[in-house]
C-alpha cells in the first residue's frame, strides 16, 4: 500500500489489479506517483494466469472494503487527536 505524506481528511483511493501473471512491482511506480499526488494506493500482488474473473472481483472488492475500514480508522484518529488535545489546551505540535 502506498499513502501521501500529508493526507487529507476523505482521501481518494484506488486499488490496482495487474495484469494476468504482471508482477506488482511493475505497478509500484504508479502507486507512488499517485500517493505523492494524494491518493491511496493499493496493490493486489501476483496472481496465476487460472485465477478467475469472479475470484478477481472478489479480490477487488475485499481490498477496496479494507481501504474503506483504514480511512475511516484514520479519520476516527484524526478527530480524536483533535478532541484530545483542545481538552488539554495542546496546539498541533504538541506546546500548550
């Protein structure tokens, strides 16, 4: 998985299925470009020249639903790191 250094708060996602027997590592320049324009990337490893078209949509899916539970894990982050530190009287960096 590739993520921007500084996200936004809904960030876009994509999921990348290579080509039948393509290694991942030919996708790995694309992902990186894509997350340094904000995005994030995820990459379905090698899979067999017999794997089938459903197995595959499956496979999309179940990534893009873990994609889903990551962005609003980090967005329940985002807003509790808030929530706690104007309860404390702490700015972002930490100095109250």
């Amino acid at each position: 998985m590739y993520r921007p250094i500084q996200s936004e708060l809904h960030p876009a996602a994509i999921v990348f299925l290579p080509g039948r027997m393509a290694t991942d590592d030919q996708y790995q320049s694309y992902a990186r470009a894509l997350a340094s324009r904000g995005f994030i990337v995820a990459v379905h490893g090698w899979y067999s020249l017999f794997t089938t078209d459903l197995e595959l949509a499956h496979d999309a899916q179940v990534i893009a639903d873990w994609l889903l539970t990551l962005i609003d894990l980090v967005m329940v982050f985002v807003v509790l790191t808030s929530l706690i530190q104007s309860k404390c009287g702490l700015r972002a960096d930490g100095q109250r």
